[in-house]
C-alpha cells in the first residue's frame, strides 16, 4: 500500500467572497480544498509562498468563443484541448465553449466535436450556443443568412442538438420575442438548461414575459440590444431592475464605458454581475485579419471589427476585467473576482463545486499580483 500524498499548502492574500485574508493559506488534498484561513505552518507541504499575491478562485467565463487562433465553430479534434490550455494561462479555469449563428449542419459539428472532447478537457464545462434564434435587427457580427426563429418546445433542431450533445449544451442565447421564442425557453428549461436574453428587441412586457418562462441571464447586457430611450426604453432597464437576471458584462472599454459599468453595478450591484469576453480566435494573437464564422473581421488596437463596423466579440482577458472593475466601479477586490468566478458558477448551477475558495470545492486557484500579474494557475490542485 502506498502511503497517501501530503495535503499541500498554498500562501498568499487568500480571496474569499467576503473577506481577504491578508496572511492566509488554501489547504489542498486530493484535487479539493480542505481548508482555508489565516496561514498555519505545518499544515502541509507548502507549495507556494507569496504574501503580497492575491491567491484567488479561479476564474469562469461563460462567453469566450475563442483564443489564440481556435474558434469554437472550427470543430477541431485538437481544438478544444487548445483552447483551455490557453485559458488556465490567464487563470481561467472554467468556461463554456460558445458557437455563434451557422447554418444547421456547421452548427451540428461544432456541439458533437465539444461534447465528444469536453470529457477530456476537465475545464470545459459545456457549450453555450449564442444564436442562432436571435433578433435579425439586433444581429450584430452575428452572420444575419443564417438566423432563424426558434424552434417550438420539443422539436425541430433545438432538441435535435441536445439530443447530439447529450448533457453538454448548457446555456442558449436567443431573442425570446421571436415566434416560439418563449416556448423554447420554457423548453430548456425543463432540461436544466439555462436559457439567455441577448440580441433582442424586446421591450419591458416581454422582457417580463421571458423572464417569467425561466431566462435567467442578459447576454452582453447593451450590446446586441437597443439603447435606452425615455418613450421606447426596450429590454436594458426592465433587466437592470429584475434580481432574477444575471448580466453579463464585457469589462474592455470599449463594449461598455467604464462609466457605464459603475452605473451598472451601482443599479443591479455586484451579485448579478458576470463579467464575461466573447473572446474571438484573435485574442493573445494581436491586430490583424481574422473571421468570426466565416465573416471577415479586423483587429486594430485590440477592438475586433466586421466590414460593416459593428463590434466582433472582444480581444480581452478574464483578469483584464476583474481589474478594471475594481477601478472603474470602485469595488473591493473580493467582489471583482465574484463577478468573475462565483456569479457565473451560481448562474450556471455549479457554484457546489466552483466559483470561490471554500471547503469541498474543486481546488481551481490563481495567484496573481495586485498589478493584475497571473503567476500561477493551479486546476483541481494541479500547478497548470
């Protein structure tokens, strides 16, 4: 019989929800975490010594569609493993693989190639499938020939593609004012899929409406969204002014003002917050040409554009986010980093095992200076 490892200890600022413990420790055992408080000597084979680094949940993005050249909609065999190994070095350690509008057939490969690799690749949690029932009018870099109307509860390609990916397909984004469009949130609900608002035209009454059926998240709260008018406000402040919504929030400056988001988060607070990339193939790679779906798209000075001059998804990094919340929002750092772990694990039903250093959980860590440095990533207590 082998003698059973040594819990290992990690050192640092250990961030918690609801505190920081300036001297603490993350006590690690069998890929989970077995304790944590203010540091111990002794309580294990010590592993990382960094007083002056935050030691921090991991982090969740819930919209990321690509990086580092990969694209989810490539539906490459090696693409996925890429992809999350690229992520864990910007101290993402979990995150959904999402798809954009595509016809029926490329849409159908890019969910059978994640739901067949995701069972090795442990920070791949699912897909979330951005479109394609979305809004023609608010369509964005969504290619527009191949929108469609959802589907009714229980048929056509929707339950088509759950059938194909099994339990993989997480989250759905769609324009619930669209025919059917209710019936399909009703639909994925029942499945324990999380059904998302986004690129929609709705006003107040059907936002109301859609959130009754069972939408629990605004994707990329304004944008893909009409702007707020005082005798036409459209879906923003009916979201903003619902607690049964999560918002997400693409923290780059450029898709939302920084005075934007402090609005935001002084209005909806931090508990709703999910701070999110819809990263596109560019990101890490720097200004250039690169498509989204197949669709031309330009990087200049990291802002990823169509032709057309809409916005194209986003260049940014997960940690990039936390930090400029805190600054721009005046946040504690604590509850920059719930925006970004612990909120999108609530949103998505797997804040059990995820989303913040507790006791139980999956041992998902970050070390990262307070300049917003990644030192290290650790994956269920494995240095990445």
């Amino acid at each position: 019989m082998t003698d059973k490892p040594a819990p290992t200890v990690m050192r640092g600022r250990v961030i918690q929800p609801d505190r920081v413990w300036d001297d603490g420790m993350v006590v690690v055992d069998g890929g989970r975490i077995r304790a944590v408080g203010p540091y111990r000597p002794g309580a294990g084979d010590l592993i990382f010594d960094a007083t002056d680094a935050f030691l921090a949940p991991g982090l969740l993005d819930l919209h990321t569609h690509g990086i580092g050249g990969i694209d989810t909609m490539d539906a490459r065999p090696d693409g996925l493993a890429q992809m999350a190994a690229r992520r864990l070095r910007g101290g993402v350690t979990a995150f959904l693989a999402s798809t954009i509008t595509a016809s029926p057939e490329n849409l159908a490969r890019a969910v059978e190639r994640v739901a067949a690799d995701m069972t090795s690749v442990p920070s791949c949690l699912g897909i979330h499938l951005e479109g394609p029932y979305l809004n023609p009018t608010h369509a964005g870099a969504q290619p527009p020939e191949w929108l469609r109307d959802p589907t009714t509860a229980g048929s056509g390609e929707m339950a088509d593609l759950v059938a194909r990916s099994g339990p993989a397909i997480r989250m759905v984004t769609l324009a619930p004012e669209r025919p059917g469009g209710l019936s399909l949130v009703q639909w994925l609900r029942s499945r324990r899929i999380v059904p998302a608002i986004g690129h929609t035209g709705a006003d107040p009454a059907q936002v109301h409406a859609a959130l009754g059926a069972g939408v629990r998240v605004a994707t990329h709260l304004y944008n893909g969204m009409p702007p707020i008018r005082s005798r036409d406000p459209g879906p923003v402040p009916a979201l903003l002014q619902d607690g049964r919504v999560f918002l997400e929030l693409i923290a780059d400056g450029v898709h939302v003002d920084p005075s934007m988001v402090d609005f935001t988060i002084s209005v909806a607070g931090t508990d709703r917050i999910l701070l999110v990339t819809d990263s596109i193939r560019a990101a890490g790679l720097g200004d250039g040409a690169y498509d989204l779906g197949g669709h031309a798209v330009t990087v200049s000075g990291g802002v990823a554009r169509t032709v057309s001059g809409s916005l194209a998804g986003s260049t940014l990094a997960l940690m990039d986010a936390v930090f400029h919340v805190a600054k721009w929002a005046a946040v504690p750092i604590a509850q920059a980093f719930t925006m970004a772990s612990l909120n999108p694990a609530r949103a998505l039903g797997c804040d059990a095992e995820r989303g913040s250093l507790a006791v139980g959980k999956w041992a998902d860590v970050v070390a990262v200076t307070p300049a917003g440095e990644i030192l290290q990533t650790w994956l269920r207590g494995e240095a990445v």
